[in-house]
C-alpha cells in the first residue's frame, strides 16, 4: 500500500487528486495538508467528498510528511515546490509536482517565463518529464516527476506522432485551444473568471507567444522531432467549466496521404497507451465526451486542397491535464498497471 500526501489538497488540482486517490485499491492517503481548511474535515472544502471521506485537514508539516508518506503530491503555485522539495527527496520519499518548477530544463527559461528565480536548478536534471505515453521507462525510475501542464498535453499528443515519423514541417505549426473556466483555479477572482464576462463569451488570452506554456510546448516538440520547434500557440477562455479542446494546423511534407492512412498510422502509435482514443476517420472529439476522465480523444483529418492535416485533441484538463495524470505517473513508479485507479470512462450526461 502507497502511502501518499497531497499539499494543497483543497486547492487546484488537489481536490481531484483527493478524489481519484481516496478510491485507489493501493494507496492510503495519510496525509492532507490545507492552510485554509486546516482543523476542518475534506468534505468541508470538497463537498463531494461529504460522507465519503473524512480525514481531516491539516497545516503544513514536513517532518509530519515524511513520518507518514512515501509519496507526497505538491499541488500549489509556481515556485513553492523548488523551495521545499529537497527535504523529501533527501528522506527518500517521491514527489509529483504539479506546479511549472521543474518541467523546464533551462533554469533561464523558467526565470524569463515566470519571473522568478529558480531556487533549485540542480533538481531540474533529476525531475523526469510526466507525460506516460512519451517518457514511461524513464517515469517507471523516477523519484521527482514534473506532471506536464494542461494545454501542454492535448498538444503533445496531438503532434508527437507525425513529429516522430517527421511527416510534417515543423515550422508550420498553429495550435488553437480552448479552455474550461476551472483551467484558471479554484481560488482564482480575477473580473475575467466572473460569471457576468465568461457567461455567453469567448476570448483568446496570452496572445502573440506570450502564454506561460510556449516554452515547455516548444521544449517538448523539438524533443520529440530532434530539432528546434517553434509554435503559434493561442489559448481562449470559453464558457464551459472544465475540459480542452485543442485544433492543430500544420503542413504536410510532400503530400501523398489520405485522411484513413494518418487515422490507421495514429492508432498503430498509440496502440500501447491505454488513455488515447484516436477516432475513426469523420469522428471528431468532444470535450463532453472525455469529462471526468483521464482519457485523451485525438480526431485527424488530411485537407488536400492546402495540404496541411487538422489534429484535434480533448481532454479533461483537472483530469488528464493535471490529477489524473499525475495518478497515472504514480502508478508507473511503483510497478502498476497505468490505469489502476483511473480506468473510468468519462461522465456523459445522458
């Protein structure tokens, strides 16, 4: 039996994880640390825990983490867990962290996108890289696992195969997503998130390259397709409470195939990870249809007249965009099946 803390338990991405963890058939969780509910049962800040789960909230307390955990989730904001992470790692413990610390591998990098200076670059070599379906062997050995954020998922899984294969030309690439109001956080005010603006709209932000998630996109890419990639990549805000839906443009190198040959080549590559669904050809995904899971649904369709293939990917962004994610990372590290606690599919509402 795993036993495993989340910090932040009641914050973004950690209530989720509280969820999903409390029904694993091998993990125990032994530690819930929330300063803003601490003294106070879960079900205080998660109702859906109500009569489910009743541990109890605790303050923040290292030495009460490590006595009781062999895995410790860090679901707070940027730049807390380069502060804190070396005790753990030093008492032996494993980490996922679901914040930016450590999933840029320039320190540079990190500095310029977040503004704040990398306290632990030492620890950036360690962290291996949380996305199962690209980097599992090297997940399966890890004790640091830097889960990759939301946006960056449906984009990676959307491009990594003709990346891989180099079917594409990698200066061509447009992706457009679209998020949930919950991608901001549940502690988050700010005048966009009210109901009165997001209500009835849609608006892109972080437009031109500026969006926080460029850099680990563009890293991740030009890993995978052993060159520099750059990308125009522009999120919008659209009023719906959770999921991603990302559409990838991109131009094919010296043409010759179909929309059925792409369909068969994705299937063929994502035929050994359990959470991507690549739809047959004229089925595009659907946010609704991947809700509450940890599944990504991928559509692919080939348009001749211009030459470029359409990729489109949808996730549950607190799902397989962060806890769900992070849950499958565990399971990796110790030895289970991927799927073990999250092999559920999606909560359709019909």
């Amino acid at each position: 039996m795993i036993r495993a803390g989340i910090i932040g338990a009641s914050g973004y991405g950690g209530g989720e994880l509280t969820r999903i963890l409390s029904g694993h058939p091998d993990v125990e969780l032994t530690y819930l640390s929330s300063e803003t509910y601490k003294g106070r049962v879960i079900g205080a800040a998660l109702p859906n825990m109500k009569g489910y789960l009743d541990i109890q909230c605790e303050g923040y307390n290292p030495s009460l983490a490590i006595e009781r955990c062999d895995l410790l989730f860090m679901a707070q904001h940027n730049g807390w867990a380069m502060k804190q992470a070396s005790q753990y790692l030093d008492a032996g413990l494993k980490l996922i962290d679901l914040s930016a610390d450590f999933r840029l591998r320039a320190p540079k990098s990190y500095e310029q996108w977040y503004k704040l200076t990398h306290e632990s670059p030492e620890l950036i070599k360690q962290a291996v890289y949380g996305l199962p379906e690209i980097y599992a062997d090297d997940i399966a050995g890890a004790q640091l696992i830097a889960n990759p954020g939301c946006f960056v998922t449906s984009a990676i899984l959307g491009l990594a195969p003709m990346l891989t294969e180099k079917l594409i030309d990698p200066t061509s690439i447009i992706i457009d997503s679209l998020s949930g109001v919950s991608g901001g956080g549940r502690s988050s005010f700010k005048l966009d998130y009210h109901f009165a603006e997001v209500n009835q709209s849609m608006k892109a932000y972080g437009v031109g390259g500026i969006h926080r998630h460029v850099p680990e996109i563009e890293q991740e890419l030009s890993e995978i397709a052993s060159c520099p990639i750059t990308v125009s990549f522009t999120p919008h805000l659209i009023p719906v409470t959770r999921g991603i839906l990302s559409t990838i443009y991109t131009n094919i190198i010296g043409g010759g195939w179909d929309t059925g040959e792409l369909v068969n080549y994705y299937k063929e590559y994502y035929k050994s990870a359990p959470f991507v669904v690549v739809l047959d050809e004229g089925e595009t995904p659907a946010t609704k249809n991947v809700l509450g899971s940890n599944y990504c649904h991928i559509g692919v369709k080939v348009d001749p007249r211009t030459n470029r293939v359409i990729v489109i990917s949808a996730i549950d962004n607190l799902i397989k965009g962060m806890a769900g994610q992070a849950v499958q990372n565990m399971n990796l590290m110790y030895g289970l099946d991927q799927t073990t606690g999250i092999d559920k599919p999606g909560a359709f509402p019909w």
